[in-house]
C-alpha cells in the first residue's frame, strides 16, 4: 500500500473532519478560528491515493510566550479506512512537523474513549474531565523528543 501525506490540504481535512465530527459524532461546532490560521498545519493521508484522514497541529494560542509548546487534535479517520493504523500514523507524522518546526511538548484535548490510544503513543492525561460538546474529553500531554 502506498502512504503519502500532504500539508495544507483543508479541503481534504474539511471532507474527513465534516464526516465524522458532525455526521458520525454530531458535533455541531467542528470549524474554527485556527483552522484559518497561517501557522496551524493541516496533515492529510492518502492510502494508494485515497483520502484516509487528517489531524491538525498548531503553536499552542493560549501560550505565546511558550513558541514550543504545541496542541494536536482534529485526529479523524474515514469509516472506511479505520483498523489500518492511520490514526497513530497520522499522529506520528504531526509530532515529526511541530518537532520540525520547534515544539517540544504537544498537548491534546482528548476524548475520554480514546485515551488508550494516546497513553500507548506515551501521552499522560492531566486536569479533569470535561464536556466539549456532548463528549467527555481530558487534557493529554508529552514530550516530544
């Protein structure tokens, strides 16, 4: 199978994110501000040229006087595509961009049902649970080396 990944691509990332965000979860609230943002990067995966999913990371807002903390998440991944590895993939690929980019530390706000997935990819969770929307999520973090 042939894996590429692009940059930049949020018409791709718009298509991943609208079905299963808001089609599949119900989210209503799935864009924002940061997505428009110069230095938010938006990963998109293709497998043998087909769209597979995409995550987004970004120089942490809430911190400007920290330029290496960074935030990841809008991790998604088609229907279709699931149960073939490109979710930590993905997450592989974003950490190697922010490193790239200066980040030392990338923090997630997780939904509580995949934490599993976060903590074998070396995220520790932190703060307390909380509502984002209709779904549980808590705050995850790491060092990235």
């Amino acid at each position: 199978m042939d894996l590429t990944f692009e940059q930049g691509n949020f018409d791709d990332a718009r298509l991943v994110r609208t079905r299963v965000f808001m089609e599949e979860q119900g989210f209503q609230d799935e864009f924002d501000d940061i997505d428009k943002n110069p230095s938010t990067v938006h990963v998109t995966l293709y497998a043998d040229g087909q769209l597979a999913g995409c995550a987004r990371t970004f120089p942490d807002p809430d911190r400007p006087g920290e330029p290496t903390r960074w935030v990841f998440g809008r991790l998604a991944v088609l229907p279709a595509m699931r149960k073939g590895g490109f979710g930590g993939l993905l997450l592989a690929e974003s950490e190697r961009l922010a490193r790239a980019a200066g980040a030392t530390e990338m923090h997630l706000h997780a939904q509580c049902s995949v934490m599993p997935f976060y903590e074998r990819a070396g995220y520790v969770s932190y703060g307390a649970v909380e509502l984002d929307e209709h779904v549980e999520h808590i705050w995850m973090h790491k060092a990235l080396h």
